[in-house]
C-alpha cells in the first residue's frame, strides 16, 4: 500500500476531482529487491493488471481512468495520469510504494 500521508493522497483526489485528471509518478516494489529490467518489467507488468491497463489499437497504454502511461526500463517507476477513481484503487494495491504528483521543471534562461 501506498507511502504517501493520506493528505497528500486527498490533495491529488481533490485535484483530479476538480481538473478531470492529474499527472503522478508511481514507485512500485519489486519482488525479493531485485532491481534487474526483467525483474522490474514483471513487477511493471503485475501493476498494469491490477490496474486493468492495456494498449489501445494505436499501441497507447490506457486503463479505466488511466492515460498518458509511460514506464521507465530502468527505474520501478511508472508515470500516468489519473482520475480521481484511479488514484482510490492505486493507493489500495500492495506493491504501490509512492504516489506523487508529476510537475513539469523547465531550466532558467
């Protein structure tokens, strides 16, 4: 289950309440703490099952209230946009280790 103070999970519900979606970097566990690609794309593969998260017929990963997934080769970390109804069934899944919200950084001039 998810790391994050529950009011920082109730201020992302709140924001995707208010603005349809939002935009969250996802930290997930990986069985025994491997940190190998295989082990990670097995652990991403079980997060996108609990999460009902398929490719589209253009090849786009969506699932009920998610869009926008991109996953990291490296990293166990997923980026996605969420609805308010997603992020309640995210933060109920055991492997979720944290749940952030996805800010765009740009460098100063």
């Amino acid at each position: 289950m998810v790391m994050a103070a529950d009011q920082d999970v109730a201020a992302l519900v709140r924001r995707a309440q208010e603005s349809g979606t939002v935009a969250v970097i996802v930290g997930f566990s990986v069985p025994d703490g491997r940190d190998d690609e295989a082990a990670i794309a097995h652990a991403r593969a079980a997060l996108y099952r609990a999460l009902k998260i398929e490719a589209d017929a253009e090849g786009v990963l969506r699932g009920p209230g998610i869009g926008h997934v991109k996953s990291f080769a490296t990293i166990p970390y997923v980026a996605m946009t969420l609805d308010a109804a997603a992020i309640g069934r995210l933060v109920q899944l055991p492997q979720i280790t944290s749940v952030r919200a996805d800010a765009t950084v740009t460098a100063p001039p």
